[in-house]
C-alpha cells in the first residue's frame, strides 16, 4: 500500500499547476500566430488585383487592341486595387500585407486617385 504524503501530494499540484498554466500559455498565443498571416480574404483581393493589372498591362502592350479594351482593363484594375484600399485590415497579418503591398503599389505612382486614399482612410476607421 501506498502511502501518500504531504510533500508527494504537492509536488503532484505543483506539476498539475505547471501543466495546465503551459496549456493555457500555448492556447493564448496561438490566436496571436494566426494573426500574424494576412486572411484569406485580403490575400484573394491582392490576388485578384495582380491579375488585372497583369491583363491590363498585356492590353496596353497588344497593338491590335481597341481602346474599349484599353479602358475596360483599365477600370477593371481600377476597382481591384480600389478593394484592396478598402479592405478592413484589423489583423495584425492582414495590417502588415496590406501595407506592404499598397507601399509597392505607390512605389510605381499608381496610387494616385482620390478615391484610392478615400478608401484607405475609410478602412482604418472602427466600426466596432
């Protein structure tokens, strides 16, 4: 028969303390790892916008391309990056994707329409 004593029977706490507190430790920054990826859905936006600017590039490129073509790629690519400004990054990933890929974007002067920085501003604020 086993006998049980005070210092077995804190030492069996102790380690039941340690292990659930390192359980909960880990759950709670799990969250914070998530966060850090940018989410599906701004990663399908910047996806989409890619695409059209790369058809409206290849348009502009093309010499037996009419101006309708010209223009209707040019809208297109338009409101893509229009809802990539738009989109409501509260995550710290999604945040830092959206940053990064708008601060290309300006590095070649193509974020230069009212609407683009309207939109940018409108995202930042709390609708909470």
């Amino acid at each position: 028969m086993s006998r049980i004593n005070r210092r077995a029977l804190l030492l069996n706490a102790s380690s039941a303390v340690i292990a659930s507190t390192v359980a909960a430790s880990a759950l709670a920054t799990e969250p914070r790892r998530r966060d850090r990826e940018p989410s599906r859905d701004l990663r399908a936006l910047i996806k989409a916008h890619k695409a059209t600017y790369a058809a409206f590039g290849k348009t502009i490129h093309e010499m037996d391309g009419s101006n309708r073509d010209h223009d209707r790629a040019s809208r297109a690519e338009e409101r893509a990056l229009l809802a990539v400004c738009a989109y409501p990054a509260v995550r710290e990933g999604d945040r830092r994707a959206k940053a990064r890929y708008l601060l290309k974007i300006e590095a070649r002067g193509e974020l230069d329409l009212a609407e683009h920085i309207q939109a940018l501003l409108r995202s930042t604020m709390w609708k909470g």
